[in-house]
C-alpha cells in the first residue's frame, strides 16, 4: 500500500465510527473508596431489577512462593465453610434459597467472589461477603475433606484433559522468570503437603478491605450501595498487605521446545511469544493495543487470517486460533495453537511453519484497510452486546482494577484501538515475532515417535 | 455453538478459570437450549460438615439483613411477550427492548438429529453448512459481511432442534443488509461440494479428539443404551462410519424438508417496534422453503436396566446414570423440575450433592437432572470420582436415589427449593439473551405465552406427596442404564460421612 492510501485508510478509520460511538454511550459508572481503603465501583443498569455483586481480591497463583502452588485456589474453597456469624455452607445455603446464582473463581491474578440475585436482597449478599473477608473460621476437618474435592478437581480439569494437562506444562516453561509459571490449581505434590496453617496465613496476609475491589452492576444508585458498603464492610479494619510485585519476565529468554507425548488421539501444536501486556508497557501501549489488533486480525471471526487461509485455503489444520491477553497485571504471552488436518496427512511441522509464513506476512505487509475496518467493526459491536449481561460488565471491570489498570479502559478501548496504524501492526509484529521470544510445544499421542 | 473447533474450544478454557463449582451440567443431555425454567447454575455449598459448628452456632448471630427482607413478591423485566404467525405459518415470539442499539434473532427448526433418518449426521452437516455459500458469495465472503457489520452469526444443532441466530446493532444501515444476508444464508444456501469434504473432514477430526474425552464417550454410550433404536439413539455429529456417505443432494433435500417456513419459530428480542418487527419476520420466513411442520419422534419403549463399563486409562472414572425422563409438554414437568432440584438439580445443597462431595469429599461435582425433550428425554446423574472408589460411589448413589424416592423430598428441601426457584426468577428475564431463549423454548414446545407465570405458580402449590408421586412415576431405583469409563483397579471402602448436619429452620421469608 502506498503511503497516501495508508494516511487515507487511517483517516477513514478516525472518523467513519463517529455515529456509532454516541449510540454506544457510555452507562453511569460511580467510583469511591471507604475509609477502611476498599474500593467500590458501582455501574448503573436499570433495565431489570437485577443486581451482581462481585468482591475481587488482589491475590492468585502469581503471588504463590514455590511449595505453596494452588493455596489461592484452595482458599476460595475454604473460603465456603463457614465464618462469625455462618456455619459451614451456610451461606451458600442462605443464597440458594433466595434465588441468587453464587460463585468464586481464581486465577494466576485475582480471587474474585460473586452474587447474582435480585436487587432488593443486595444487603445479604454484601452481609455475607463482609462476614467471611473479617472472620472467616478456616476448620481443619473441612480442609480435610475439601482438600480431597480440589484434587479430584485437578483429575477432571487437567490430569485427565490431555490438552490442559500440555497447557499447564507449556505455560511452565514459557514463563521462566514470573510465577505465571504455576498452575492456578497447583501442582499436585503441594496440594499433597497444604495444611491448614498455611490458608490462614495466606488469608491473614492478603484478605484485607484495603486489598480489595467491590463491583456492583444493575438495578441500584450509587448512593444506596454506599450506604450498604459502609454498614456492612466499613468497620472491617485496614491492615498492611505484603509488597505484590509485578510479575515480570525476561524480554527474550531465548527459543524454547517441548515435546510432550499425552493421552490423546490428535497431535497439536501450540507457540507462544514473551510479550508485555498494557500494564507493564507503559511507554508504549500503541503496541499492546497492535497485539490485540493482531489477535482479532488472525482469529477475530470466521472471516479472520487463520480460519480463512490455513483452515479453509491450504486445508493445513483443522482448528486454530490466536489469542493475547494485554490486561495481566504482569508481562503476558502472545498465543497460537492449531491442530494438523490429519486426512490431508499434514505435520506439526508443516502448521508450524504455515504459522511462521502467517506471522511473517503481518512484519512485510500492512494490513488493508477494509480487514482493519472489519476487525474495528467486531469491537464496536462487541462493546454494545456486552453491556446486554450485567456479570460481564462487572468481570471486566473487577478484572481490570485488580490487575492494576483502571475500569475507565473499557469505555476508552474503542478510541485506543481506533488510534492504532497499519504501521503499528507491522512493527509490533517485528518486534514480537521473534525466534528468542518463542516457545514451542508438539504435543503427540503417547505410543508415536516425533513427528 | 458449532462443534467444529475443538482445539479453540480447549484453549479458551485452559485461559479461564479455576472455579468453585461447575457453572452448568455437563452436556449429557439432549437440548442444550432447551431449559425453560430458570437455569439453575447455583453453586452452593450447604448444610454440612456443620457439626462442627453445632455448638458455636447456638452463639452465632445470625445474619441481620435476612431478618429486614420484606414479604413483597420480587420484581422482574417487564416481559411482553408479542406472537403472530408470517406468511407461509412461520411462528413469531417478540419482545421489545428499547434500552440496548441491538437485537437478537433466533430460529429454531424442527430439524435436530432426530429427523436424520438412516444418515446419521445429516441434520447436523446441513446446519453446519448453511454459512458455507450462497449465490455469488462463498464462505469466506459470508463471513465478511456479517463481520464487517460486527453482526454475529451462530448456529448449532441438536437432537429436536437446530438453531440459526444473529445478533446485531439495531440502526437500519447495520440491521437491514445483516438481516438480508442471514436470510440468504439460512433460506438459500448452496451447499458447495469443497466445503462439505472440508467440513467432514473436521467432524471426523473431531471423532478422533472424542477418544480422549471419557464424559463424552459415556454420554454416547447412555443415548445408545437408553434408545436403542429410536432416533434420539445416535450422537447428532453422527459416526465415523456415516458421515462420509453424506453427500451434497442428502443435504439439499434436507434443508428443502426441514428449514421450512411451517418449521420453524422465530424468537425476535431487542431495540425494534412492532412494525420492524413483523417486516424483518416476513422477510426471513419469506426466504425460506415452503412446507408443512415435521412430525415429532415417536414415544421411545422403556430399555432395560444395565451396566456398561468402558475400559479407560485415567485417574478419575466417568459414572452416568440413566433412566428414560418426560416430555417437554408432560404434566408433571413443574413436579419433576421442583423435585429434581432437590435430589441433584441445584448445584450445591441438594441431597446428591451433600452425601457425595460435601460429607465425603468423593467428587468435585455432582448433576442430576431431566432433558425434556419433544417425546421423553433422558434423566441422568452425572458425576467423576477417585477410580478406587468408584464402585463404592456408585453404589452410595443408587441409594441416596432409592431413598429420596422412597421417601420423598423433605418438607424443609421442598420449602426451600421453591423459595430458590421464585428468588431466581427475575434472573431467567435479566438480559435479552436470556429473553430469546425463553422465546425459543416456549414457541418451539408449543407453550402459552403466560408460561413463565404458570410454571411459578404450578411449583408453589406442589406438596411433597405430589413430587414424590411425580418422581415415582417417572422414574425407579432399579431401572437405571449405567455407564461407567475409567480404568480398572482395586477397589477402597469409602471414607466415614462427616455427621449428618442438624436441619436448620428456614431463615428467608417466603414468596
């Protein structure tokens, strides 16, 4: 493309959205801190008398010391069996019985509790949230018991999931420096050894109002919440939290490969590159949001880069897809994996290789700007559909606070991405795309040779 | 919601989360897309393991803000359901919801893998198909112009239904050639051969990666089992052995038979007013073949009890547990739904879920649950447990059942069962996407358009003595089909159950 159709293409870009913008305002989103330090972000959405309450901690499998894999993951466990003023499961037996949808999840960044329920009953959840982030009562004869449940949680997700199982050991290795490294569920030698004594301490250390975010999504007013934020969380007392490093990782650590022989009946392939994410590349997030581009350019739709040209062109693989995650609160990995279309008898080695000639053809050539548009389109829309759940409003804004960037992102993505040039794309993929970045894993049937 | 991207499908998951309990049931059953009722993803832990806290409990201070709910009946979305029928018989369900710039279509045809006749597999591939070309656009040109629009096209298929969505902004100039394009897509579709070799040629992929899944090859395992040679016996991607005879003609008179006008339902939610509405209806029916509904499957015969182990290397064994269940229209649909969400269907906190995992640890999860279909779908018990427990389990399961049939739920698992259903009400008519679905499901089983109002109403007037009576009409504790998959090793004695907790009074105020 020459450089006036570029300038041109990039001008189109700035301006053709304009209308849809306005059509795609923004909902009233409140912020403010209670004195004991935790944050609260309340988002208005009237249109159901519906409210989702979600309590999201700053802790997760990125904060775990060697030895203690999984004891983030097994603290939300616990975290269901009891405290001052509930038995064990008793809360959740309280929020059954109003109709409420409740659960937790943990993952390498964040721990993050929720409730589902209808708006006039707010108050138990916030009640009962409160209760166990002060006091919660950590029994032994429970851990023993639930201690049992996470392992045959380990079995069915990932020890009996070969492709899980791969990814857990590819992750490893290509995060050598940061506890991105751990599995979230831990490795199944430290959930042998866990004891009690080491969830308390891990709660003790983290679990404080001040290490926290409250989200609130639906049918209410700022001024209610704050109210119900202050009687039932305001007297939890602040407490120091240990230091949380970024998890940071070296640039190039050089070329990686694994070749892993797994239970399955279909080879795959997976690579990924060290790159960093919008909260450790501060100087530059233009190529953060390139990477995400470029993500959507190779996956983005069954019109995208991978699925059209490797899936349906060359008939080189069955399956693939391509994906970055740019709000880790530390340095993030670039993603591709695919699977060889076997009745066209293709290698890993040949998708390897049909992937490298994909990520070589974004370094020489810019992108059009009809694809750019296509992709932009997909977000704008993207940003309307996902306003139509009230949990995925709060996910994205609790996931985002804790990770360390702010809830304001999701309104101003669409300028961001919007402000991104074909120039952009091609040099962070010179920039990425490098063979000391790389990490590679073959992933064979048990009884096959290499290859 | 196509089955064509196996490896996508696993990656995504490995990048999401580590979770307390499992969001839903597994995909055991039938219809995916076919709960009415308010879906029941609760998690929650319950009543156990409270001996402990017996004795601090009588110090406990209870929870202040359950004392101050008030008695008022909850309220929910406005949901006013519009129906009319398009030229050519087509069934429209409508809901206006002005506050989002988008709306969601859905289309569900009689045309699952039931109607696949001696090609199993066929109803599947055809909707699979449908996105792959039409005149003068083929695939990759399809998928560009529902993509440059940020329109999302869907499709997936099952064993009653196949199902044809698009969600879109609501302005005219994305709403109109979005809307154009899907009608094309889903009324004159051109089935190129290239495409077919290429798409089977996936499925058969996808067969190989089923090898490695022990839940799926025990959920084909039941269906074989429990139908026998019915039509909802064969898995709806098909066998290795007929998805290659499949060619383009199957296909076309398929689609001429099947995504007919007269067959399908047109659920219709978002950002339109009545006239759009009707016009955008009119336009899809009028894109699709003329013809009359399919008749349904034919009531399948009772199989008889048995047990199947497959031999599988891995750490866990697979159980299901399987008897035939009801109808989506069976009268006792409302008692079986109450009474199900006491045995298994609630997440945590029902009768299942307590003895197996919450007083002895033997698994991360266990489901119960009916599939109604459009004649009897099946009703299984779904659970994975540590190999050298796993006869132990089964056997601990089949008796948790006999009892609670025996005896029927509890008053205390009654009252509460009903106090969840009515709370969780407002959540099934939160969002639009939850509103399509219930429109689909209701114009798809023929149900009044007042149904969401009825079925809360039939379940709080039920007596423990009629769920038991429903339960034990539908269902016997020995006439389970089971399917075990794991490995086989020397079996343990399962672990002493922590004490049995005290039933605690209600403390929520009723409905």
């Amino acid at each position: 493309m020459t450089p006036t159709l570029r300038r041109a293409a990039a001008l189109l870009l700035a301006t053709i959205y304009l209308p849809l913008v306005t059509a795609a305002d923004t909902q009233p989103t409140h912020e403010f801190f209670l004195n004991n330090g935790l944050k609260v972000i309340v988002r208005e959405d009237h249109r159901a008398p519906v409210v989702v309450s979600q309590l999201w901690y700053k802790v997760g499998s990125s904060y775990e010391p060697p030895g203690q894999s999984g004891i983030s993951h097994a603290l939300e466990h616990m975290m269901f069996k009891g405290s001052s003023k509930l038995g064990a499961g008793e809360a959740s037996r309280i929020l059954r019985e109003l109709g409420a949808e409740e659960n937790a999840f943990t993952s390498d960044d964040y721990t993050a509790y929720y409730q589902v329920l209808a708006r006039d009953r707010l108050a138990v959840a916030f009640e009962l949230e409160a209760d166990r982030l002060a006091s919660l009562t950590l029994p032994a004869e429970e851990f023993a018991r639930e201690i049992e449940v996470i392992k045959e949680e380990r079995r069915l997700r990932t020890d009996d999931k070969p492709s899980a199982l791969a990814y857990e050991r590819f992750k490893a290795m290509a995060y050598p420096a940061s506890g991105y490294h751990t599995p979230t569920i831990g490795w199944m030698v430290d959930l042998e050894r866990m004891s009690i004594d080491d969830l308390r301490a891990w709660y003790e250390a983290w679990y404080a109002p001040n290490n926290a975010t409250l989200v609130v999504v639906g049918d209410v007013t700022p001024g209610d919440v704050r109210t119900l934020a202050e009687r039932y969380f305001g007297l939890i007392e602040k407490r120091p939290v240990p230091d949380a490093k970024r998890p940071l990782e070296l640039a190039e650590p050089g070329e990686r490969r694994l070749t892993l022989h797994v239970k399955t009946q279909v080879p795959s392939l997976m690579m990924a590159f060290n790159t960093p994410s919008l909260a450790t590349e501060t100087a530059n997030p233009q190529q953060i949001y390139a990477l995400r581009l470029i993500a959507a350019l190779l996956d983005g739709g069954y019109s995208a880069r991978l699925p059209q040209r490797l899936e349906r062109g060359e008939e080189l693989v069955t399956s693939a897809s391509a994906w970055y995650d740019a709000y880790a609160r530390g340095d993030s990995l670039f993603v591709l994996s695919a699977a060889p279309n076997m009745q066209k008898s293709r290698t890993l080695a040949d998708v390897e290789a049909g992937l490298w000639q994909q990520l070589e053809q974004l370094k020489q050539t810019a992108p059009s700007p009809e694809e750019l548009e296509r992709v932009r389109a997909q977000v704008i829309a993207g940003l309307v559909y996902e306003r139509d759940s009230i949990t995925q409003q709060a996910t994205t804004i609790g996931m985002l606070e804790t990770v360390g960037l702010s809830w304001r992102l999701m309104d101003e993505e669409l300028a961001a991405l919007e402000a991104v040039t074909p120039e952009d794309i091609q040099q962070a993929a010179r920039a990425y795309f490098t063979r000391s970045r790389l990490s590679v894993a073959h992933v064979l049937p048990e009884e096959s040779s290499d290859e | 919601m196509s089955n064509r991207s196996p490896i996508s499908g696993c990656l995504l998951g490995l990048v999401l989360l580590c979770s307390f309990g499992l969001a839903a049931c597994d995909s055991n059953s039938g219809e995916a897309v076919a709960a009415i009722a308010p879906a029941a993803n609760v998690a929650t832990p319950v009543e156990s393991g409270q001996a402990t806290a017996k004795d601090a409990q009588a110090q406990k201070a209870r929870p202040e803000s359950l004392a101050e709910l008030d008695d008022q009946p909850l309220p929910r979305r406005k949901l006013d359901i519009q129906s009319w029928e398009t030229d050519g018989g087509a069934k429209v369900l409508f809901v206006e919801a002005h506050e989002l710039p988008m709306f969601d279509l859905r289309l569900t045809f009689a045309a699952g893998s039931s109607q696949d006749g001696d090609a199993p597999g066929l109803a599947m591939l055809t909707n699979a198909m449908l996105n792959e070309g039409i005149a003068g656009k083929d695939v990759t040109a399809i998928a560009e112009g529902f993509e440059s629009l940020g329109a999302d096209f869907g499709n997936g298929s099952f064993r009653d239904m196949a199902i044809v969505s698009l969600r879109s902004l609501s302005a005219a100039d994305k709403r109109e050639p979005a809307v154009q394009l899907f009608s094309q897509v889903v009324g004159q579709p051109s089935f190129p051969d290239d495409s077919l070799q290429r798409i089977k040629n996936q499925v058969l992929t996808g067969f190989e990666f089923q090898k490695q899944n022990p839940g799926k090859l025990a959920s084909i395992e039941m269906f074989k089992l429990l139908y026998g040679k019915h039509p909802y016996a064969h898995p709806t991607e098909g066998t290795p052995e007929s998805i290659p005879r499949i060619d383009v003609a199957q296909l076309r008179d398929f689609h001429a038979k099947a995504y007919t006008a007269g067959n399908v339902v047109i659920a219709l939610v978002g950002d339109l007013s009545r006239e759009e509405a009707e016009v955008l209806a009119a336009q899809v029916a009028r894109a699709l073949p003329l013809g009359a509904a399919l008749p349904s499957p034919p009531v399948p015969s009772t199989p008889q009890p048995t047990h199947k182990h497959i031999d599988f290397r891995s750490n866990q064994t697979h159980l299901l547990l399987g008897q035939l269940g009801i109808a989506r229209r069976d009268p006792d649909y409302a008692a079986l739904y109450l009474g199900n969400q006491a045995l298994g269907g609630g997440g945590f906190g029902t009768r299942l879920m307590e003895e197996v995992r919450e007083k002895r640890g033997l698994t991360y999860g266990i489901y119960s649950g009916f599939s109604p279909m459009k004649t009897k779908g099946p009703f299984t018990i779904s659970l994975q447990t540590r190999a050298d427990m796993s006869e132990g389990t089964l056997q601990l399961v089949q008796e948790v059942v006999a009892r609670f049939l025996k005896e029927g739920p509890t008053e205390a698992e009654l009252e509460r069962s009903k106090r969840q259903i009515a709370g969780s009400f407002p959540l099934s008519t939160a969002s639009n996407a939850d509103i399509v679905g219930q429109l689909g499901s209701i114009g798809f089983y023929d149900l009044p358009l007042n149904y969401l109002e009825d079925f809360m109403q039939q379940v709080q007037a039920l007596s423990v003595e009629e769920v038991k009576a429903a339960m034990n009409r539908h269902l016997s504790p020995d006439g389970f089909v089971i399917v075990t998959v794991g490995p086989q090793v020397e079996q343990k004695p399962l672990p002493a159950p922590s004490e049995k907790p005290i039933e605690q009074p209600s403390s929520v105020p009723e409905h």
